[in-house]
C-alpha cells in the first residue's frame, strides 16, 4: 500500500531536508509552493520541478491571493515585530494542505520547521496551538525537529520511523547543512528572512498602502518592492526608480491612467504618478524625478511626461531635503 504526504516547500534547505527524510522511508510525497506576494526571492516553479525530479517527488505552487491578504490585513493572532503574521499564515498553509489530503488520499503533512528557529510561531507550544487551529493536529510531522515533539499520528501508526527522524533545534545551521552533504544536496539558498513582511521599511510602505487603498491590487502589491515611495494625497503617490532594472519593472508595471516621468538627456529615474493627478502633485513628482536624476545641480530642469497618448514637458526645480522628508513613505524614528 502506497502511503502519501503533503509536504510544505519553501524552496529553502529545511523544507527540502524534510521532504528527503520522509522519502527515505518509502513515503510518497505531493510538495505545495505556497506563492506569496510578499516572498523576498520566490523560488519558481521551473526550480522546484528540478528538484523534485532530482529526488522523485512532484511539486506544485499555490496561490491563497485574497486569503493571504485578508489575514494580513487583521491577523486574530497579530503580528511579528512589524507586519508579519507568522502564527495565521503558517495556520492558512496548513489548512490548504489538509484539503489537499482530502484531494489526494494523504495521510500527514510534513513541514520543515526546526523547533526554536522563529521565536513567534516555532515555539513548541505555538506550533501545537497552530496544529489545532488549522484542524490537524496530530498529523503534522516536523521531521527535523521531531525528536523534541510529540508523537504524530503516522508515527503512532507505524507509517513513519520515529528512530529515522532527527532532533535539531534553535538557529543553527550547521547540523542541517551535515545532513544535506549527507543527502547529496549541494545546491541550496542561503538563509534569509523570507518574508518582505518582516523588513521595517516595506511594513510601513504596505501600512501606508492599507490605509488609502484598503482594498490593493496585485499590481499595488508588486510595487511596493520597487524605488522610493511618496505620498503626495490620500489618493496619489509617486515611486521613484533607483536604477535601470527598477526603471524597468516601473515601466512595465504602468497602466494606462499612470503618468511616466523622465528627464531626457540624462542619467534619470522613471518616475510613475498613480492616482488622481493635480498640477501640483504633477509638478511635485516632476521635481522628485529632478532630483534624483543626473541633473539635480541645475536650478531648473525640464521633465518629460507620458500620460497615455499625450507627451508634453514641465519646466521645474529639483526637490529639496525638506520636501522628500516630508512626503517620503520610509520608516524613521519619527514615524515608530
């Protein structure tokens, strides 16, 4: 008899090391990617099917989207130190992969959680709690960390060998970076937060995005990755590329109703204005996208604008110290 899991796959070495444990013993493994719009290097779906080629077990990538968002934006658990909502979001994974059990006839999950990695949701007694809430408690293994936790369901019924699983903990990298060798992994990602949600700066960028725009599009989200943000009303903001790349993906992530700024003839951001647009907010950008470009030194500088079909040129100053300051969405020590 075939027994199966759904494994959770970050794309990152734990997640991996927990699903080869389980393979180990024989187990057949689905892995979910769960795509989140706030992953700092999503893994993509090309390089997970690679890796679950290399090993023998198939991979998918999830989007929650809305779900996602909704627990973002009121988490009953709350948040981290800025706007991660580690507890809710790991109890949304797993409640997307009990109904996969449903979908595929597995038994457990697995994760690759290390007990004491994270202080908010890797906490023996949270990722218990985390267990009931999303309704599978009991049929969570967390193989790297099992020897710490109490018997699981599979484990209680022989699908799984307790002595082959492993009792790592805290921040450590190094027993699983002896494991991997010992896999034959040898291309894996570095440590990292993971999480957009976690770095001060984005937080406050999303938190000013909620508060004007409660419902965003996918594309206000994408955004909030790129240049320096600008709140110029309640309904307009300017973002500012910091280089070509960044110039790039504004161009491309522009709609039709957006103003493009630039400053022709010199090294100069792209500059978006989206919202509703005054003279007055459109002179501000003009000058914002001034003082970022080469010509910043010059008393006035002319700024080309695209706005859909229509091309003209404004003649303004660059933006002084006091005016960013001012409109900058950045986290300071003013704004704690």
């Amino acid at each position: 008899m075939t027994r199966r899991a759904i494994a959770l796959l970050s794309g990152g070495l734990d997640s991996t090391l927990a699903i080869l444990t389980v393979l180990k013993q024989g187990i057949e493994v689905k892995a979910i990617k769960f795509q989140m719009p706030f992953d700092c290097d999503a893994s993509s779906l090309n390089d997970l099917l690679s890796v679950g080629r290399r090993f023998g077990f198939d991979a998918e990538i999830c989007n929650p989207g809305e779900k996602f968002l909704t627990i973002v934006k009121n988490p009953p658990h709350g948040y981290g130190k800025n706007m991660n909502p580690c507890i809710d979001c790991r109890i949304l994974m797993l409640k997307e992969a009990k109904l996969r059990m449903g979908m595929t006839g597995a038994e457990f999950i697995v994760t690759g959680e290390v007990l004491g990695q994270r202080p908010m949701s890797q906490r023996k007694d949270m990722l218990y709690h985390i267990d009931k809430e999303a309704g599978v408690a009991g049929r969570v293994l967390r193989p790297l960390s099992a020897k710490f936790l109490k018997i699981t369901s599979p484990e209680a019924e022989g699908i799984i060998d307790r002595e082959r699983l492993y009792g790592f903990s805290g921040r450590s990298r190094k027993p699983q970076m002896a494991l991997a060798r010992e896999f034959g992994l040898d291309a894996y990602p570095a440590p990292a937060g993971g999480c957009l949600l976690t770095e001060p700066n984005y937080a406050h960028r999303l938190k000013d995005l909620l508060t004007f725009t409660p419902s965003p599009s996918a594309r206000d989200i994408e955004l909030l990755r790129i240049g320096r943000h600008f709140r110029l009303s309640p309904v307009c903001k300017v973002i500012v590329g910091r280089d070509e790349a960044e110039n790039d993906a504004i161009e491309s992530l522009s709609a039709e109703k957006d103003s493009l700024l630039r400053v022709e003839g010199f090294g100069s951001p792209v500059t978006l204005v989206t919202g509703t647009l005054t003279d007055e907010a459109l002179k501000i950008a003009a000058s914002l996208c001034a003082r970022y470009s080469d010509a910043k030194g010059i008393a006035e500088t002319e700024v080309t604008v695209r706005q859909a079909n229509d091309t003209f040129k404004i003649m303004v100053s660059p933006a002084g110290s006091k005016t960013i300051e001012a409109i900058r969405i950045e986290k300071t020590k003013k704004n704690k």
